[in-house]
C-alpha cells in the first residue's frame, strides 16, 4: 500500500538517460517529490519514437525503514520488490500473456492485483482479512476467537442447517470483500489505459492467501461476479504435481506463494 505503480511513456528525441527522464515525469503521478523517492522500471515496449515503461515507486524513508531492519539483523539486503510481482510469479503460468485478476486474501488484509501480458498493472490493498470474518463468528456467537476460527475453517460458506449461523456471519463479511472485488473489476473494464485504448478483459479471477480457501468462497464470488474464479496453483512453475506431490498440502500452500514468488525470482535471474 506504499508503492506507486504506473505506465509513463518517453518520447526519444531530447531523451540522453532513461533515469533522469522519469525523475523529471515522476510528481506528475505520485505525490511525492522526486528527492524523496527511489523508483525502479521494466520496460514494456518500444517503437522508433518512444518508450513504454512500467515505474514503481517508494517513499525514501519507508525502504530506509526496512534498510535499518536488516542492518540491525546483521542481514544483507539485495534487493526489494512488490509484493505483487512476487506473487503473480508464482501463481500465473510462465509464459501465460492473458489478462488475470489476482486476490491474496490473507489474515489481515487482502491485495488485488491485475496482470496482463506478464505485467503487473495494477494494485490495491484492503483492511479485510480472515482475521476479522472469525472476530465477526466471534462477536456474533459470543465464544472465543480460537472457537470462532475453527468454526469458520470447519464450516465456511456451507448452507446447511448446523452452518445457519455462521453462514450468515460470513455472508455479510465476505460480501464486503466481494464489492470491493467487484468494484475493480467495473472499473478495469469500463475506463481506457493511458493511451486511451480498452484493455484486455479479465479473463478469470485467482485467489491465493493463507485464507482463500474457505470453504465455498471461490464458488460465491464466481456465482455473485458471474465469472470464472478459481484457487491458485502455487506450484505451476516450480513442480509438476502429477508427477512430484509436495510436501505441504495444497491448502497450506496457499500462505506461501509471496516466499515461492520471491524464490522464483533467483531462479529467473540465474
């Protein structure tokens, strides 16, 4: 939720160094100064008259509050990247150039992410987590946050006659998420990218995070959304399950796929 991301587009002639040409473009889309960020950017595309760069960008002091961390740990920190781009490494297939909605719906809080062609184009982060649908059975049944956490693993979004309580508490928890979701989706689809160009549709949504699989969500949201969600395979580039089962087993894996992201990452740069 730190982090700027955006498309800027520079024109050749006039332009010497790519680094200064963003510095001077910067303010235009953040609204922090130049002097106190740090910014990095991929190259999208490139034609005989400009260039189509991804920028992602910092606040100053937030990277030398993670700087400060690792030093005082006597860690060496190489490098750092989005969360985001960590994640759409792991879960989206190498190679794959369609147009995903990513969710990784965690403990306290969820990221959405839009990739198309490869690349990341779009984040957001909400203040909605599994955490706050147990304090919801918490609150609603009046027993414990541990009991509240069991039940919600045990029973989910089943509607059945032992589930009716709890349904409900989870109905109106996850059908805040579900606006929010939807919401994105309206917009990606009914306004232009920077060049004035419709963009691609989102061809399905795919949740990941330590709580996507609670029972029965991917089926609500695909239901309510009306398109096609799925959970993620967080192995798709790192194993072929057919043939090599992982330890872990595929709920738990879920939690992991920022870690796996990252370690795809030395994988691609070696």
């Amino acid at each position: 939720e730190q982090v700027y991301l955006f498309n800027l587009r520079l024109e050749k002639p006039g332009l010497e160094n790519v680094r200064e040409g963003i510095e001077l473009s910067l303010e235009e889309y953040i609204p922090i100064t130049a002097q106190d960020a740090i910014f990095d950017y991929e190259l999208l595309s490139e034609d005989e008259q400009s260039l189509k760069l991804q920028v992602a960008a910092i606040p100053k002091n937030v990277i030398e509050e993670y700087l400060s961390v690792f030093k005082n740990s006597m860690i060496s920190a190489r490098s750092f990247e989005l969360e985001a781009q960590a994640i759409v490494r792991c879960v989206i297939e190498k190679g794959d150039l369609e147009t995903y909605m990513v969710v990784d719906f965690g403990k306290k809080r969820t990221g959405i992410f839009i990739i198309s062609r490869g690349i990341v184009i779009f984040t957001s982060t909400l203040d909605i987590g599994g955490a706050m649908l147990s304090s919801m059975i918490q609150k609603d049944l009046k027993i414990s946050f541990e009991e509240a956490e069991k039940k919600k693993k045990e029973y989910g979004l089943k509607r059945n006659a032992v589930n009716t309580e709890v349904f409900s508490v989870l109905l109106n928890g996850v059908s805040v998420l579900r606006d929010e979701i939807e919401k994105h989706f309206i917009y990606w689809h009914t306004h232009k990218d920077e060049e004035g160009k419709d963009r691609p549709p989102i061809k399905k949504v795919i949740l990941c995070g330590g709580d996507s699989n609670l029972i029965g969500l991917s089926e609500y949201f695909s239901v309510s959304m009306k398109i096609n969600v799925e959970i993620a395979n967080v192995w798709v580039n790192m194993v072929e399950t057919e043939k090599n089962i992982p330890e872990i087993n595929f709920n738990q894996s879920l939690a992991f796929a920022t870690t796996l992201g990252l370690a795809l990452r030395d994988f691609e740069h070696d």
